[in-house]
C-alpha cells in the first residue's frame, strides 16, 4: 500500500534529455520555420530567441542574417546548442528573469511561452529587452492544448493510485484575448493573432504516443514506479485511440497561438 507522502507528492521540475528531444520531438523546431517566417527577420537585426531549446531556429534566424542570441533555462538545452552551433551566442536563462545590456530588434519565441509560470513577468522581461518599436514574435500552446492526452493522463495517474491533478502539468495555455490582453498591458501593441488546431504527427509509428509522454510529461511519470509506468502509458494510449490514432500514427491534439506584436514608443 502506498503511502499518503507518495499519493501526494508533485512532480518535480521539468529537465530535458537532449538526446530525445532532438530524436523524438524534432517536429517542434520544425513546425516553428513557420514563425521564423511571420518574423521576417533581416540582415544586420539583434533578435533574441526566447527558450531556444538546442539551437535549431536560432540558427535558422541567423542563417537570414541576422545576430542572434539564444536563450534557455536549460543547461543540457544550452550546453548541446553550444557544441552543435559554436558560431552563435547562446545563454543561460529564466524567461521570467532575464536581462541584457543591449536592446534587441526583435524576441522570438518557439514552443516555449508555455512552459514559463510567471507570465507578466516574461512579458515584463521581453519589453524591456527590446528597442521602442521592436516587435514579439511567438507561437505557443493555446486554449485547449493537448486537452485530451493531458485530461487522459490525469485519469491514469489518478487510477494508478497518485494524485497528480491535471493543472500539475498543463502550463500555460490561454486564449488569443487573455494573451493580447496580457500583452497590451506590459507596453505592446498586438499586430497579429491566431489560435488553430494544428493536430501534429509524432514520430515512432504505434509507440508515438509513449515517446511523447515520455519526452514532454517523464516528471509527471516518475511519480509511478518504473515498473508500473508501462501500465499508465498503456492506459492513456487506450483512452485516446480512438481520437488520435489513425493511420499506424499518433496525433497530438495541439492547439496553438501565434502572435506578433510591437513595443510601444512613447511620446511625451
């Protein structure tokens, strides 16, 4: 019998495996050459990119002419960016924390707002590194997000005998409105703003759906005995068959925002 410590107890921070990201997640910097297009970034600009993972889109960036620096909480993330891209600057980095001495032309951000907890005080952080009239461009998880694998997998976590409740790992995920909102109130004026579906292959066939757990949701997993995991991931693959798996493939339910905004100038 398990005890009530155990029943209780949340998942601990996120930490990547560079290794399997790159290998099983790819499709998030490459679904993300799309924003580096609503970027349109040009030669000579600074741009900064916002959780910059490994260094993909960072490179993209600068491969447009661009100077660019990345930046990521992650040391692994930053470490594997260093060593695959030496030519680029990358730095460590909370999005909710950080600061630099020059100004940017632009912030860019990838699969990554998300993932931040502290949300004015990103906004707070990408003003103030941008130049007055510099513009915001990011695409993140919106309203709805991965609602069935995430619903799902709190179902089997909870089955399984462990508390984790939904909001333990569903990040942050608003609507266009409460995200211009946000925006607008930090010194931006909103110039773009979508939210779609975007239903995203995942890569391995019928053990898609375990490598996406296992990539994006490990720490809410290892709140279960290795030997149990299995049982858990079978579970939630039971649960969303029918909804996401078509064609010897897996489908994450993504719902995404995309957006782009501009740093007010003041006049006085």
């Amino acid at each position: 019998m398990r005890s009530e410590e155990a029943e209780t107890r949340k998942p601990a921070e996120k930490e990547w495996d560079t290794a399997q990201y790159d290998d099983k997640a790819s499709f998030v910097w490459k679904y993300g050459e799309g924003v580096v297009e609503l970027l349109a970034p040009r030669p000579g600009e600074l741009i900064l990119d916002l959780g910059c993972g490994t260094g993909h889109l960072t490179t993209k960036i600068a491969e447009l002419g661009a100077k660019v620096v990345g930046l990521d909480k992650s040391q692994p993330m930053i470490d594997e960016a260093r060593k695959a891209y030496p030519h680029i600057r990358f730095e460590l980095g909370h999005g909710e924390l950080f600061q630099f001495d020059e100004r940017f032309d632009a912030v860019f951000s990838n699969a990554a707002i998300h993932w931040m907890k502290d949300q004015r005080a990103v906004a707070v952080c990408v003003c103030r590194a941008l130049k007055p009239g510099g513009r915001f461009v990011a695409e993140f998880g919106g309203k709805g997000n991965i609602n069935a694998i995430r619903s799902s997998l709190a179902r089997s976590m909870r089955a399984a005998g462990y508390t984790a409740e939904v909001e333990t790992f569903a990040r942050y995920y608003p609507t266009i409105g409460e995200y211009s909102t946000l925006l607008e109130s930090h010194g931006f004026a909103v110039t773009f703003a979508s939210h779609f579906e975007r239903p995203t292959k995942l890569s391995g066939g019928e053990k898609g759906l375990a490598n996406w757990l296992e990539t994006f949701t490990d720490n809410v997993l290892d709140l279960v005995p290795a030997e149990k995991r299995i049982d858990v991931i079978k579970d939630v693959e039971h649960q969303v068959r029918k909804e996401l798996f078509r064609d010897g493939n897996w489908y994450a339910d993504y719902r995404r925002i995309r957006i782009a905004a501009v740093k007010k100038i003041e006049h006085g």
